[in-house]
C-alpha cells in the first residue's frame, strides 16, 4: 500500500500532472469539471500538509526515481516554497471553484475538457516551479506553465485574444531562453544542475565574465516572465484579452512564481553578496521598481477597460515586491514576500470580482460599468473591498506588506524611497475610486441597469477570496509570520 | 499530388518502411541511439507523408482527429502512469521487508516478472515511459500537421 505522508511532494505535481490527460481522454463538461475542481482541492490540502510538516521538522527533500541528488531531480520543500505552493494551490482552487458560471459562458462548450486539462497542466507548471530543487527543471515546469497559460489566453471571446497570446508566446519564449541561457552557463562552470551543488560549487568570487553574463540573462529572462516595468508590454494584453477565469488565475499567481524564482537564484545560488555588493542590483531594483510603480500606477489611471486598468496596477504591484528584494535586508525580504501573497489574494479577488461583471454585463469597460453598483451590490462591494487592499488601507492585507515595506525601507535608512511608496498609493486611490466611482455614483448605464446579481456559485468563492484580504490584514500569523520565517530562513541559509 | 503515378506508388512503398524504421528507434532506444521522441517524429512523418500526398480528407480517415487528441492525452498518461504505478508497488527491501518506492522508481517494477533478469524493472520502466513519449509526438506532430493543413485560407 502507498505511504501516502512520504509521497506528499510529489504528489502535489503528479495528480495534476495525472488528472490532466485523464480530463482529455474523459471528455465531456460536467465530469472533467468535478475531476478538476476535485483535484485542485486535494493539491491545496496537500501543500498545507506540507507547510505544516516544514513548520513542525524543517525542510522536506524527495529524489525523484530514488536517484540521490545532486545526480538527479529532487524537490525540496522548505519555508519559502511551502509558502508559496499554499497560496498557489489555494488561489488555483478557489478560482476553478468559482469559475463554472464564468467559464460557460466565456468558453465553447466542446472546449471545456481542454481547457480543464489545460488549466490542471499551468497549476503543475507553476507548482513545479517552485518546488523543485533542481536548476534545469525550473526551466522546464516554466514552460509547461507558459505553454499552457499561453493556450488559456487565447480561449479569450475577442479576436484579440490569440494576438495577445502571440505576444506573450514570443516575449515570454525570449524571456524563457534567457533563462536556459543562463542555466546552460552555469552548468559550464559548475557541471551540476541542482541548485543545492551549485552554489556550493559556484566561485562567486572568481567568477569573471562567465559568471556575470548567465547572472545577467537570467536575471533579465525572469524579468520578462514577472513582467517588471520596461520589460511588462505583454501582460497588459494578455490580461485583458484572456477569459475571465484565466486572467484571475495567471494575475494571481504567474508573476509571482517568477518573483519566487529570482529570489531563490539570488538567495539559493548566486548569493546576496555578489548580487548587491558585487553587483548593484540593489540599486537598479529599487530604481526599476519605483520608475515601474509610478509610470504603471498613472497608465492605469488612463484605462476605459476595467481589466486593463487591474492589468497596469499589477505591473505596479510587481514593484513593490522587487523594492523588497531590493532593500536587502530580512524585513524588505519579508516584505515582499508577504506582498506576493497579499497580492495573490487582492488581485485574484479583483479580478474574479471583474469576472462577476463580464458575466452579467458583458463587457468590463468603465461605461458599461456605470451604476452597476445598484444592481450588482454585493459584486461592486467585494470590488470595493479588494480595491481598499490594493490601496493598503489599514485593515487589509495590502496595508500590511506596506507597512513592513515602510518600515524596513527607513531601518534601511531609505527614507526617500519611503516617500514614494506612499506618494504611489495615492496614485492607487485615483484608479481604484475611479472603479469605485463608475460603479456607485454614475447613472446606470443601459447595460448595468438590466444585470442581475452574481450567482451564489461565484459570490461565495468571490466573498472567501475577499474576506481572506481582510482576515490578513487583522491576523498575520499565517502570512507576515510565515514570510518573515522565509526570508529569516533565507539570509540564513545565504550566509551558511 | 494524387495525379503524379510515380509520387503516388513510391509513397505507398516506403510508407511501411518509414513505419518500421520508426518503430526500430522506438524499441531500440534502450540500447542504441534514439528513443521515444525521435521514433515518434519519425512515426508521424509517415502520416504526414500519405497526406500530402494523397489530401487531408484521406489522411483524417486514417488518423481521425478525435483519435489523435487522445492519443496525446494517452501517451502522457502513459509516462505518469508508470511513475505512479512504481508509487503502488512496494519494492522487497533485506530481509523481505516491503519498501516504499519513489516516483519513477523503475525498481518497484522488478519483482513481478522476475524472469526478464536482475535489471528488468529498469528495462521495463523506461520501456514504457518511451513508448508514452513515442505516443504523444506521434500524435503531437500530426496534429500540428492538421493545424497547418486545415486552415482556411485566408480570404483579401
């Protein structure tokens, strides 16, 4: 019989990994819906078995095919990534929990088995991301992710939406190539691929030219994949075009795998040390993040299109997690990573809420939004809500990262960069009231006036997400604690 | 191109060599150069040889789409499969004590068929992992043909 505790890590990939074929091979609508929705459950309940056994024994290793590592692949669960894989999984299940209404709607019927097994492959892709302790299959699980997320994009109703999926294909294939790039440079120089044996082989000290052009590339390769400000053209498309569904699972969890990705190619094999010290990465993070915050934040205010306008403010949001990284300490570190979870959370709530809006409106542009408040309360309110957390309002989850990104920016003796966090919120208040505006003190557009409320089947999952913002913004065992556990485990390890 | 007699006939002959051919890097992947994605573009050449040679309409009644699509699904279900069934089956540890295996764990697969040899969970195992890459780029490639072929053209 399978001891089940043992097999948890792999588990958490292969039963997607599994299911996803079976949904092709089952075909049909409500069957290969039930299996999905199943199976994203028993993910999310296993990566918290996970977390929890991290918490209690330290981090968890399994070879995969028993070969001993660093020979072959292991995947390694520790504080970070066991945080990372909860709120993944969590937010991978949530959506699917809400997306039956939305996806019928949005999607072909004769479609519906694909884009199951499709939506099953991302969820192992960014999984497989972050769980894995081995360089190469980074590589590989961030194109199972891609590929399939490009597929999700271009089931998006608009002729558009293939033409956007092109443009993240292309963009994010250079990005990926980047990556592969750099890997390939490093396993020159090192002649291992596990990440582990890398950095106990990488002479970051010596390394020369070799060393500093596969840092670059694979720093810029996952910039692209994150979508940091000069690098973020494709994602405003995407996000925009994609089904409803699509845009609140990719917005909720794609870039931050990749946030995750580089912190652990900082942390795990390049050293903070050559990164800042050696390097000015510090420098160009906290300039890149604060250029991207600002000029993201104002391009946001200009959109007619709710979905672009949510699309700009999280190339902005990215930001705030690079600044984190870029503060170099174990409060900043925190920080940003706490704000990936308390993203995940904020943006995948907004966005299903928007989902909510294209279901009964048809359309998310602000003028058919007008005056929807009246007739779609409890959807306008949950916006409302959400759109206090990406402000940071005291109370929400967002006001939380905030604050730990405040105050370590000044321990950091940054004050400048404190002020332009605050001075960049209040750009979020302009687009967010601008929403909020539309939807409460406009005359109902034609369209709003007709809609209905939501189905219980959306609000409900809607309302969990929400209510999730809010609960971490009162008690942050679960999140800031857990993220200062990360990052402390982090600085180290690095050290070591 | 179904007018041309020499482009036809030829193509009938070589067709179930090109499929032989296929099939020997398939099997033979263990042991020398090739394996399962080699022998799969190789299998699929084959298909896509007979449809340009004889239409898109002769070739689907081969290999119907809906059939392909699955093939896809089937060959990585193959390939995982094995991984979990090497998950199911307890590997004999010292002294008869039944060990858990890991994921693709080709020694979870020795026992059962003992006959095959010391190393025949390892034969075994990639074996069919191999046959479920071969599968699917065989499927894989074929549908990429049928993406590019049936287009419409695109009218102005």
């Amino acid at each position: 019989m399978i001891d089940f505790v043992s097999q948890l890590p792999i588990l958490m990939i292969v039963l997607p990994l599994v299911t996803a074929p079976i949904c092709v091979l089952l075909g049909g609508r409500q069957l290969t819906y039930i299996l999905a929705l199943i199976v994203a459950w028993c993910v999310f309940a296993i990566s918290l078995a996970c977390l929890i056994q991290v918490n209690q024994s330290g981090p968890i290793h399994y070879e995969i095919g028993n070969w001993k590592p660093p020979y072959g692949i292991e995947y390694v669960v520790d504080a970070l990534s066991g945080f990372v894989l909860m709120f993944v999984s969590f937010l991978g299940a949530i959506v699917l929990t809400y997306g039956k209404a939305s996806i019928d709607k949005e999607i072909p019927h004769s479609k519906h088995y694909l884009f199951y097994a499709t939506y099953l492959l991302c969820m192992t892709g960014l999984m497989g991301m972050c769980i894995t302790g081995d360089l190469f299959n980074v590589f590989v699980f961030l194109e199972i992710s891609s590929l399939s997320s490009y597929a999700l994009i271009s089931l998006g109703k608009s002729r558009r939406a293939p033409l956007a999926a092109l443009q993240y294909l292309i963009l994010g294939t250079i990005g990926a190539t980047f990556l592969l790039i750099g890997i390939g440079l490093l396993y020159q120089m090192t002649g291992t691929l596990n990440m582990a044996d890398i950095a106990g082989r990488l002479d970051v000290e010596n390394g020369g030219r070799t060393l500093l052009v596969a840092f670059a590339f694979m720093t810029i390769g996952l910039f692209i994949k994150m979508a940091v400000f000069p690098l973020h053209t494709w994602l405003p498309n995407a996000y925009t075009y994609a089904p409803s569904v699509v845009t609140a699972f990719i917005a909720a969890t794609a870039t931050k795998i990749s946030v995750y990705a580089f912190i652990r190619l900082i942390y795990g094999i390049f050293t903070p040390d050559f990164a800042f010290n050696t390097q000015p990465l510090d420098s160009a993070l906290l300039a890149m993040s604060l250029i991207g915050i600002f000029i993201a934040s104002a391009a946001a205010i200009y959109q007619s299109d709710v979905k672009r306008l949510l699309a700009y403010s999280s190339i902005g949001q990215i930001g705030y997690m690079l600044l984190g990284i870029g503060l170099v300490s174990v409060g900043g570190l925190a920080g940003g990573i706490v704000h990936m979870f308390n993203h995940a959370l904020i943006k995948g709530g907004l966005f299903m809420a928007i989902g909510c809006f294209a279901l009964r409106i048809g359309s998310v542009k602000l003028d058919d939004l007008r005056g929807a408040g009246k007739t779609m309360p409890w959807t306008s309110l949950a916006f409302t809500i959400g759109g206090l957390g990406l402000i940071g309002v005291p109370l929400t989850a967002g006001f939380i990262s905030k604050w730990m990104l405040l105050t370590s920016s000044f321990e950091a003796g940054r004050p400048q960069v404190a002020a332009m966090m605050l001075v960049s919120s209040l750009l979020a208040v302009v687009y967010v009231w601008k929403v909020v505006e539309t939807l409460y003190f406009a005359d109902p557009s034609d369209a709003a006036a007709k809609a209905k409320e939501a189905p219980m089947s959306m609000l409900v999952p809607l309302y969990v997400v929400i209510a999730a913002t809010v609960v971490f913004g009162v008690w942050t065992d679960w999140s800031a604690g857990l993220a200062q556990q990360a990052a402390e485990f982090l600085f180290t390890g690095a050290k070591q | 191109m179904i007018s041309f007699p020499i482009i036809r006939v030829i193509t009938k002959i070589i067709i179930p060599y090109i499929l032989l051919f296929a099939l020997y890097v398939q099997f033979h992947g263990d042991f020398g150069p090739g394996g399962g994605f080699q022998a799969g573009v190789i299998f699929a050449s084959a298909f896509i040889l007979y449809g340009l040679v004889f239409g898109l309409p002769a070739i689907k009644r081969v290999a119907p789409v809906k059939v392909v699509e699955k093939l896809i699904a089937l060959g990585l279900l193959i390939y995982a499969g094995t991984g979990v069934a090497t998950m199911l089956i307890p590997k004999s540890g010292d002294g008869g004590t039944q060990l858990q295996c890991k994921f693709l764990d080709y020694e979870a697969l020795n026992h059962s068929i003992e006959w095959l040899g010391p190393l025949s969970g390892q034969h075994l195992g990639i074996f069919l992992v191999e046959l479920g890459v071969g599968i699917t780029v065989t499927a894989v490639m074929t549908m990429v043909f049928y993406a590019f072929a049936g287009r419409e053209p695109v009218k102005g």
